[in-house]
C-alpha cells in the first residue's frame, strides 16, 4: 500500500504523463486515480505509466493505468493457462501452474471426462477469465504451484525448470526437492501408481487385494462412463430431431399463412 506520500508523487506523475499525451487532468482527479492505484507497487505503477506514454494515442483513463498493470502480472494468457490445464489433467507429468487454473480445471474437468474437449476447453476458458479478473480486482499477487505427477523421473526435472524460470522460488524449489528425496516410493507404491503408467510392479499380498479392487472399481466405472456417453450421444440426437420437427413445422405454418 502505498504511503500518502507516494500517493501525493504519483498523482504528480499522473498529470506529467497525462500532459505527454495532450491532455491535461485537474490534481484532484490525478488524486483520486493515484488513491485507486495504492494498493500495487511504485515500480509496477511506474511501469505501466511509461507503456502508456508510449503506447497511448488517446486519453489516459485509470482503465488505461490498471489494463497495463494486470497485464504486467504474469498471469498466462488464456490458451497458455488452457495448455497447462491439459498437461495437468491426467496427472502424469508434474505441472507448475496457478491456483485460478486449478480451480478452472475443476470446472472443465467433468465435461473433459465425458468426452467433450471443444466443450471442456469452453468452460475453462470461461472459468478462467472470471478467476483472473477477480483475483487482479481484489489485487492477488501471482502464485505458482507444483502439481507432482506420477512420473518420477520428471518431478526433478519440472522443479528445477520451474526455478531456473523464476515461477518459484529457491527455497521453495528446495523444499520440493527435498520432500521428494525423504519420501522415497516403495514397491507398493510401484504396484499403485503401475494403474495409470502401466509399469509392472510386484506389490505386497494385502496390496494386490487392494489392487483387484481398484482395478475392479476402475473397470466398472469405465463401463459407466461409456453408458453415460451413449445415453448423452442419444439425447443430443433426440433433441436435434426435436429441433428439426419444430423448424419443420414452422415452415409450414408460414407457408400456410403465405397462401391464406
């Protein structure tokens, strides 16, 4: 939060800039902009300000100020956010992505298992959009997350990247790497996760009656899931019947009228 100095300096700044595009603001309003622009950082401001000097060819607006400081937030953009949704959603490889693209996963996730990409892609998007627009409105600084998948190989390999590009810290890159290396997985472990990556494991004798049970509950849910499609399938067609009988019937009604 800025200071009210910072403020009185900034509102100053305002009207510098305001003057470099041919406009002129009264103090009081430079004022209230610059109190509406507390809440982010002198540099982040500053920065924004200096893209609308050259980029503006109209008025600056607070709109103008604020656009360019979400925009400066790292937050991905809408099919980046999309694409790492996607490398997250079957939980293979470890992802580092943001609490608003985790929570526009949950929203997508049961269209995704239902088969309908174009659709899931839509509700993400969607979800998306809303979550960054309420974060940057409440003024949430970014915030990356690792999302350990079950490909161990790679765990090391995604964390150390998402240091090198400075989506998390040192420390936490650290913590991550060290939590993995005190956790070591065992054969059961193996056994568990060969569900999904199909690596063949020898698990324990209580494991492997577990494991029939997984595998068992897997199976019938898969049948479900195939029902669920069908039915889904039927009812898109039965309703695009509907549709057709409607139109057909509009038709001749108007058709009818025409004659009368």
């Amino acid at each position: 939060m800025l200071s009210f100095d910072d403020q009185a300096e900034l509102a100053m700044a305002i009207c510098a800039t305001a003057e470099t595009l041919g406009q002129t603001i009264s103090p009081s309003a430079a004022q209230m902009m610059a109190e509406d622009l507390a809440e982010h950082t002198i540099e982040v401001i500053a920065s924004a300000l200096r893209s609308c000097r050259r980029e503006l060819t109209g008025r600056l607006t607070l709109g103008a100020i604020l656009q360019r400081i979400q925009a400066a937030d790292g937050r991905p953009g809408k099919d980046e956010a999309w694409s790492i949704a996607m490398a997250a959603s079957d939980e293979f490889d470890t992802v580092v992505l943001t609490p608003e693209i985790r929570q526009a996963m949950s929203a997508s996730g049961p269209i995704l298992d239902a088969g309908d990409k174009v659709g899931a892609r839509m509700a993400f998007l969607s979800a998306y959009e809303r979550l960054v627009s309420s974060a940057r409105a409440e003024g949430t600084p970014l915030k990356w997350e690792v999302s350990l998948g079950y490909d161990q190989a790679r765990r090391v390999q995604a964390i150390e990247s998402a240091v090198r590009s400075q989506l998390i810290s040192q420390d936490a890159g650290t913590k991550y790497l060290a939590d993995l290396r005190i956790a070591p997985v065992t054969e059961d472990g193996r056994a568990v996760a060969g569900l999904l990556t199909g690596t063949v494991s020898r698990p324990s004798a209580d494991v492997r009656a577990k494991l029939k049970v997984i595998k068992d509950n897997m199976a019938e849910m898969n049948a479900a899931s195939e029902e669920r499609r069908l039915e889904m399938k039927i009812q898109a067609a039965n309703e695009l019947a509907e549709r057709r009988a409607l139109l057909n019937r509009q038709a001749e009604e108007l058709a009818a009228k025409r004659v009368s």
